[in-house]
C-alpha cells in the first residue's frame, strides 16, 4: 500500500517538528495497513499448536455419545482409557490400567488393577469408583456407541479402591482392545450424571493430557492440563480450526495460516500437498488406516446367488489400477477384509488375480454365459462420495475393455444415509462402501461382515451382521469359527481361526474387499513431534515448534 493511501501530508505545514510527527505516523500506517495477511515464513512465538480440517463439524464431545472419526481423534487426547496402543505399533499397552487384565478360565470375569495418583480435569480423583460410573453411564445414558458394551457387558464393579471388575455376557477375547476404544475415557463423576440421554456436548472432564476450554462450531481449543500424572505434552495447547471445504484447508495450509493440516483432503491436494514435502516446503506423514473399502453382494439377488458369478466378479477387481488411476498411490490394494496392518490378515483374493479376464471368462462360461447372453448387474456407489463414483467408473471400463459385452455393470447411485437405511431390506445386488472399525481386532472386521444370528443355508441370513450389510450371508461354520474365536486366548490358536475364516470368505465371495485407506498428516517444517497412527489417531502432546 502507499503512501498517500494512508494520509495525505499537506505542504502548507511549515512546522519541522509536525512533519517530523506526520512522518512517523504515516510509517506506522504503512506497516499496519500492510500486515492483512500472516506471515508464512514467520509462525507466532507461543507454542500453540494450530491444527486445520475439513472434517464435520464435531456434534458432541460427550464420550458416551460421540461416534465420529473426529471426535474420537479429541478424546484421544483428552482422556485415558484402560488400555492403549504403543506410539507407532498396534501393542497393546496399560494406560490407567497397570497391567493387563486377569481373566477367569471361563473368559467372562475380567480383574483389572488401576492406576493410582490419577486426577480429572476439575480435581476429583480417579479410582475404581470413577471407572465403574465411567463405564456404567457409558451403557446406561444410552449414547450412539452405547451397544458395544451393552451388547455385551454384564456387570461392572469396583471390587477394590484401585481394582475394577468386569463380567461378561459371553466370552470376547477381543475385550482389552475395545477397552481402547476414545469413548471409554473415565469422566468426574463430580460434572456428569447417569441418566439415559443425559449428555454434555461441549464439556469434557477426564483424565487426559489436555483440557477442553473452548468448543465452538468452527473452533476448539485445547489448554495443557498441568497435573496429569504422565508424560506432559511438549507444547502450551491446540487448536483445532474447522473449514468448510478441502479447498479453504488445502489453501490455509499452504499460506502457513495453519501449523498441520488433518483429515478430508482431496486426492489431487494430498498430491501436491507430497508434491511440496518432497521439495522440502513442508512435512508429509503418510500412515497405512484402519479403514477399508468393499463391495457387498446381496447373495439373494440373482444372478448374484451364482458362485462362479461372484468369483468372476472377484476375478476382475483391479486394484493396483484403482491404486494408480484414481487415488494416485494414496491407498493400499487389500485382499481380505483384514487389512495388511493386522498378523492375522491372510490375502485370499490374490488367488483370483487382478483384473483377470481369463479366469473371469472361464467362470462365466460356467455359469452359462457368453457374449451373446452376457452377464448383467446394478453396481451401486454412494453418490456423495466422489472417490467411489470414479473407482466404479473406473471398473466398468476395465471390464468392457477386457471381457466385452460378456459382463455388463449397470452403474447407480443414491446418497449415503438413504443407502444405510435400505441395505438390509435387500434392494441392493452390489454396493461399494467403506468400514472404520470401533477396535483395532481382526474381531472387527470379520464379525460385523460374516456372523449370521438367524437364518439357514436355504433362506440365507434373517438376523445379523451379514443381513444388516445386505450380503445374507449364512453360513454354518463361520458362525461355529467366530464363536470359537471370540472363547479362544492364545493368540496363535486365534490366528489359525481367522485363517479359516478367510479361507472360507474368499470361496464364498459374499464381499469383495479392494482397498486399505491411508492416512495424510501434513506439518510446517517448523513442527516436531508430528505422526499418524494405525488407529487414525493423532497425538498432540508430542507436537512442538
């Protein structure tokens, strides 16, 4: 800006000293009117830490109601939970717990011993008390994630001031990794009560390395909470800025506007956002997720009720294409429903190939089709998500290239809420949709696909998890496997069941899974301490500038 922009001197003053005066000001007018915009090069001296996304807005920050990706990103690092995972692993680890749980020999009891010199945000002290309450409203108040443990708990008690005991309905082996879950932080029974659908969404009072201060729609702000027992965090507090599109974060980030840019970025923005990191303009954490994206077959919709139907669909799912030409290298092809991160995985679907029109063409054949009496199927996508759009594009065309007229997709969409609401009412031959597990166990992604509570092999499944994904998957002896892992300890016993379980959904084919997202976390240079992890997770307590 110049000069006669911010004051106009007028010469008929004589008087040195008004000049000198006028000089001045006007300098000091030109640098204010200059500063509009932050200065890139420049971050501010406090540690703050300022983390920018394009997530949705954060509903509720009530840990027994809050169910979204986000929010359970903020508990993370505003509570303690019983068990977490080792920074960079998939070890699960003690957190207010001292050890890991006893179990009894039946597998329902289990004994925990806690952490001891424990204070919640307000003061009050955290015991076995404040856990069973914790855990007690979690199930009771009736919250979105309420079901995973009232579906399964029976009991808890605080059977000592520093011993927690749990009983269980059933048998879950899986039980210490749920109890990571970001919900299942203890809150102060000082500031909440136990009454169904009673919730405090802009309040959080736990135990974490932080402390809510501010929760607004498009702001929230953290502060360090200066007596937690553990490691403090290496920076004076975050954050946290919601922008209402990708473009408004990409754009921040870039300016220098925002120290770390998380969370629903665009394919071609992750592109360049690399782009910049490889020419040292900035940091990079890529990090293989925890979600994983798949095509149910509703296996009661024909043709669909044919075997080699579904395995010469399977034949021609082409994911390193999907790799290339739609997400541009940021996800990992996956060929079970247990993504590649977790021992148990076993990639049964690399047995069909990628894209492979031989074998896919002898199975049609088989069945009974040919060029002349092609193969005809709806391919559903969800129409608000514009990655899965491109992807079913992307494989209707490598179909047609390699096979013909011999298998035709017939490509629809509708949006995702009304999707949901109409997968188990059977409208839906094929879908392509995404799965972010509650709890990092090969549990979690085999039971919520697989287990069938009623049905036969004659009516497919009535009741269940496979009924509620519109596949109608019933099969005998994968309910017999999941039963036995979830009674089974040993690890090794464990792994040779979910191998079976493998087995048995790569010959069935009642999904086909296709990719493992990845995770973008994207710092200025002058951030430290930055990573992502397999839970999707961010610490903000190793931040730092």
């Amino acid at each position: 800006m110049g000069w006669p922009d911010c004051v106009m001197v007028n010469g008929g003053w004589r008087s040195s000293v008004r000049f000198l005066f006028l000089f001045c000001l006007c300098c000091l007018l030109a640098v204010s009117c200059s500063r509009s915009t932050p200065d890139a090069a420049a971050p501010s001296r406090t540690n703050r830490i300022v983390l920018g996304t394009a997530a949705p807005t954060v509903s509720t920050l009530d840990p027994a109601d809050a169910y979204s990706i986000f929010s359970g990103n903020l508990l993370y690092n505003l509570g303690d939970r019983l068990y977490s995972y080792k920074l960079g692993t998939s070890e699960l680890q003690p957190q207010l717990a001292t050890a890991l749980p006893q179990v009894s020999t039946d597998g329902l009891t289990y004994t925990i011993p806690l952490r001891q010199g424990v204070l919640f945000h307000d003061g009050t002290k955290f015991d076995a008390k404040a856990m069973e309450f914790s855990l007690q409203r979690f199930i009771n108040n009736g919250g979105s994630p309420a079901f995973l443990l009232s579906d399964l708990v029976k009991s808890v008690q605080a059977t000592g001031e520093y011993e927690l005991t749990i009983q269980l309905k059933k048998p879950f082996a899986a039980f210490p990794s749920l109890l990571a879950f970001s919900g299942l932080c203890p809150v102060s029974p000082q500031a909440y009560e136990m009454k169904e659908g009673s919730f405090k969404p802009d309040t959080v009072i736990s135990t974490g390395p932080y402390k809510l201060v501010k929760y607004g729609t498009d702001q929230i702000r953290l502060d360090t909470f200066e007596q937690y027992w553990g490691t403090k965090p290496t920076n004076q507090g975050i954050d946290i800025q919601f922008f209402s599109s990708s473009a408004n974060l990409f754009n921040a980030f870039r300016t220098g506007a925002i120290d770390l840019a998380y969370q629903n970025l665009a394919v071609d923005q992750i592109r360049t956002l690399q782009e910049g990191a490889t020419a040292q303009k900035w940091q990079a954490i890529a990090k293989a997720g925890s979600g994983i994206d798949y095509i149910t077959i509703n296996l009661k919709s024909p043709p669909l009720d044919k075997l080699e139907v579904r395995q010469a669909i399977a034949a021609m799912m082409d994911r390193p294409l999907l790799e290339e030409r739609v997400f541009r290298g940021q996800i990992e092809p996956l060929y079970s429903l247990i993504p590649a991160t977790l021992n148990m995985k076993d990639p049964v679907f690399q047995a069909y190939g990628d894209g492979n029109a031989t074998k896919a063409r002898e199975l049609l054949t088989q069945a009974g089709y040919s060029e002349t009496n092609p193969l005809k199927v709806e391919f559903w996508y969800r129409s608000n998500v514009v990655n899965d759009q491109w992807a079913a594009l992307t494989l209707k065309a490598l179909i047609k290239k390699r096979l013909g007229n011999l298998m035709q997709l017939d490509l629809k969409s509708i949006e995702s809420t009304t999707a949901y609401k109409n997968l188990d009412k059977g409208v839906y031959p094929m879908f392509l949709l995404d799965w972010t597990p509650d709890f990092l166990d090969a549990d979690n992604y085999i039971q919520p696909f697989m287990e069938c509570s009623k049905g036969s092999v004659k009516t497919g499944c009535e009741a269940g998890s496979s009924f509620l994904q519109g596949s109608f998957y019933y099969s005998d002896r994968a309910n017999q496997l999941i039963d036995q892992s979830r009674k089974e300890l040993n690890p090794d016993i464990r792994k040779q069941i979910f191998k079976e379980l493998q087995a048995l959904l790569g010959q069935d084919v009642p999904f086909i899974p296709l990719w493992q997202s990845k995770d973008y976390l994207f710092a200025q240079k002058w951030i430290q301490g930055a990573s992502l992890q397999i839970t999707q997770k961010v610490p903000f307590w190793t931040l730092q500038k």
